[in-house]
C-alpha cells in the first residue's frame, strides 16, 4: 500500500482485454463522482526514458527470449523512474492516479522467460527491490490484472490493427503466440501469490465479457480501497452521475441480494489473545431459550474483528449447528474458478475443539461449495474461505454476505501407536463401491 494521500491503481493483464479502454471508462467514473484523477501509460513511448524499451521490442537485440529477463526488465525500469516522479506529486495532491501497465507487466512478460518457479520467484523479488527500494518508484495500492485466454487475446490484436511508434501492427511480444501463452500464465501465477494483485477473468466460454461487466468487476475492488481511509471525493456532479456507463441490475443479475437477519447480541470480554479487549460471541440468541450445553460444552467463541467491518459469525435460529460465515470483501469468481475470501476475523477455539467449514445449503444447490476446512484450536490467522464456483455463470461476491458456515465440535486426542490391527472384519477388502448402490 502507498503512503501517499491519493491512491494508485494499475490495469494490467493479457493484450487485447482492453486495458486502455476500461481505464478510461474508470477515469470517467472517478472524475463523475468527484475524484481528481491523472493518467499514466507505460511504456512512455517516444520519450527518452523509453529509448531501450523501444529499440527492444522493434526487435532490435533479437527476439524476446534473445534477451536476458533482467536486462529487459532494466530498461523498463528506467522508464517507470522517469515517470515516478510526476506520479508521486500527483499522490501527494491527494489525486487517483490509474496507470496502464506497470512493473507487473515486466513480470510476465520477463519473468515467463523463466521456467523454474523458484527461479521466478527470485526475479519477482529482485525486480520488486531495484524498482520499489532502489529507484523508489510508488508502489499501488491495487493491481487489477485483466485476463483472456492468448488465442483470443491474439486474435483481437490482429484485428483492432493497432499502429505503434514503428507502424508495426505488433511488436515482438504481440508476434509470439507462445511468449503470449506463456506470459499469460506468468500473470496468472502472479495474481494468485502476490497479495495486492486482483485476477478478473474476461472471458467466458472463449467469448470476451461486455466492457460494461468487465468495469463492472473493476469497481468491485476500487471502490473498495476508495472507502478503505481518508479518501474521499470532491462534490460529485450529480447530472454526471445519471451518464454513468454501469446499470448494476442490468449487468448482474445474478448478485445476491442482501437479506438484513437478527443480529445476535455481542458482549466485551477479555481475550484470550492478548493484551487488548476482543468481542464474545453468544452461542444463541439473548431472547431465546439456551440450548442445553452437554458434558461440560463450551457457550462463548471468543472472536477478534480484524476489520471494522467485518461481521461476527452468527446463527440465523437460536438451534441451528452452524455460525454463519460472512465475506469481508467483494469478490467476482468466474466459471469453474475459485478465489481465497477473507473473513475479517479470527477465533480462539478451546482445546479439546474444532472448527470445521461446511457449504451453505443453500450455495451448495446452485453449485457454489467452499472445498471445506480445519480450523484447530490453536490457530489464530485470519479465517479464510475457499470458495468454488461449478455452476456456469460469473458468481459476484458481497462484502457482508454469507459464504460459508462454521461447526465447532469436541474432539479426542488419541495418541498413534503402531501394530498389528488383529480384528476378523472383512470390510474394505472389495475397495471403493464394492457393496453397489441398492
């Protein structure tokens, strides 16, 4: 995250996703509601900074894979260090600055020279340390990595006969289907490890997404980092607002609806993990009856917020098994895709317990599962959920909705001896099915 008053947001990904086009439909987002916004583009084409990258992608030192990642990345970084400092005033004065492309691009596009993962690795850490320590360039608040398979990212390419400072219709990236595929894994990979990067897929069944669903899964995640401190707009113009390009309940029809449920009642308690006070939350309902607690049964979770907004588990009915569980940001998964969801939260489960992670029923039946999961009772990170979408539409995520529930169960503890199991059952001896279905 920068520590700049304005915000910096990057648009990068695949060629052909349209990067240029939805950062200006989110520049004129911004500047409706009252932003001030700057723009930046890398490569700075025709400008001095940008001389080496130019001479590198007219082909002039070889094909792409002619030239060492770290090399190429050095010219690249020229570029961004020239621009740093236009930026950083513009993050100074409080304004949004959206930049297409940035240092992300040269870890795809350098990194995918790189086959052995560690190796890569190392390059994303070396390149991260001469750009964000040693030339200081303005690290983003959010990477937005836009994504399309590269046969369709190729072919849109071709078609939109884009003209470059050489009058070339592609440069030696563009020419290479497999640099193409190849770096189209690379950000990818770099979308799933790196914590500030958000993948948004814009494709489904090789059919490029409407620009407006597309912006539409950008706004998720900006309007977040938007609210997330101090940054707040300028008086919006209103007769502006009413042109805004979005219609979210014609672009969505599938986002949930937000149901307000009875919240249960939350009390102050000392907490386990630490020093400072955490929230205790009842296992039923104030104004309903307590269930009976069996054989020294725990009736308090000790649950820590970890974000103001977070919402604590709950039971929607006093009896219910399990404590719901509530996504503390927004989230778009694609087709058959999955994604990491945060909770905001954090237990102290007793020994002698567990916390286990169930489907709702209710997901489950329209093909979203959350993969499940353990939470022992030593664990004190954030609870995070693992949540699948199998149906065949972009599922769209709410911050404050239900994604999961949470049993807590006693557990034993047996220690593993080994031996001879000396017991005449036959079971298991036909393997999997072996007893048919009827």
């Amino acid at each position: 995250m920068s520590n700049y008053s304005g915000k910096f947001i990057v648009i990068d990904g695949t060629d052909g996703t349209g990067k240029t086009t939805q950062l200006q439909i989110l520049a004129n987002r911004l500047h409706h509601e009252g932003y001030e916004v700057e723009l930046a583009d890398f490569p700075q084409y025709n400008t001095k900074s940008a001389g080496m990258v130019e001479e590198y992608l007219s082909g002039k030192y070889g094909e792409a894979n002619d030239v060492n990642p770290y090399a190429a990345s050095l010219f690249y970084s020229v570029d961004r260090f020239d621009a740093s400092f236009k930026i950083r005033e513009w993050l100074e004065q409080g304004k949004v600055v959206i930049c297409n492309r940035y240092i992300s691009a040269s870890f795809a596009h350098q990194g995918n020279k790189i086959k052995n993962a560690l190796e890569r690795k190392l390059f994303y850490n070396w390149l991260s340390e001469i750009e964000y320590k040693v030339f200081n360039i303005p690290k983003p608040d959010l990477y937005l990595i836009l994504y399309m398979e590269p046969e369709i990212s190729q072919k849109l390419a071709h078609n939109r006969r884009r003209e470059d400072w050489k009058g070339k219709t592609k440069d030696i990236h563009e020419d290479n289907l497999q640099h193409l595929r190849q770096a189209a894994q690379t950000y990818l990979e770099i979308a799933q490890e790196m914590p500030d990067f958000r993948l948004i897929r814009c494709t489904r069944k090789q059919e490029i997404l409407k620009r407006e669903d597309i912006h539409y899964l950008i706004w998720l995640y900006v309007n977040r980092i938007l609210n997330s401190d101090q940054t707040t707009p300028k008086t919006p113009d209103l007769q502006a607002l009413n042109d805004i390009l979005i219609n979210k309940s014609k672009l969505t029809p599938n986002l949930p609806e937000l149901i307000d449920v009875p919240r249960l009642s939350i009390s102050a308690a000392a907490s386990v993990l630490g020093e400072s006070p955490t929230l205790g939350l009842p296992a039923h309902s104030d104004k309903d009856e307590s269930p009976a607690i069996a054989d020294k049964g725990i009736n308090r979770l000790m649950v820590e917020r970890l974000l103001p907004e977070a919402k604590l588990p709950e039971r929607a009915h006093p009896y219910d098994a399990g404590l719901d569980l509530f996504a503390a940001e927004d989230c778009s998964i694609p087709p058959y895709g999955q994604d990491l969801i945060p909770t905001g939260i954090r237990l102290a489960i007793p020994d002698g317990y567990v916390g286990l992670i169930w489907d709702k029923s209710g997901l489950a039946s329209q093909g979203f599962t959350t993969m499940g999961g353990v939470i022992d009772s030593r664990y004190r990170g954030e609870i995070k959920v693992i949540f699948k979408n199998l149906s065949e539409d972009i599922y769209h995520i709410q911050a404050g909705q239900k994604i999961a529930q949470l049993l807590i169960q006693k557990i034993e503890l047996p220690d593993v001896q080994a031996g001879k199991i000396e017991d005449d059952s036959q079971r298991g001896g036909g393997g999997f099915g072996s007893t048919g279905l009827f």
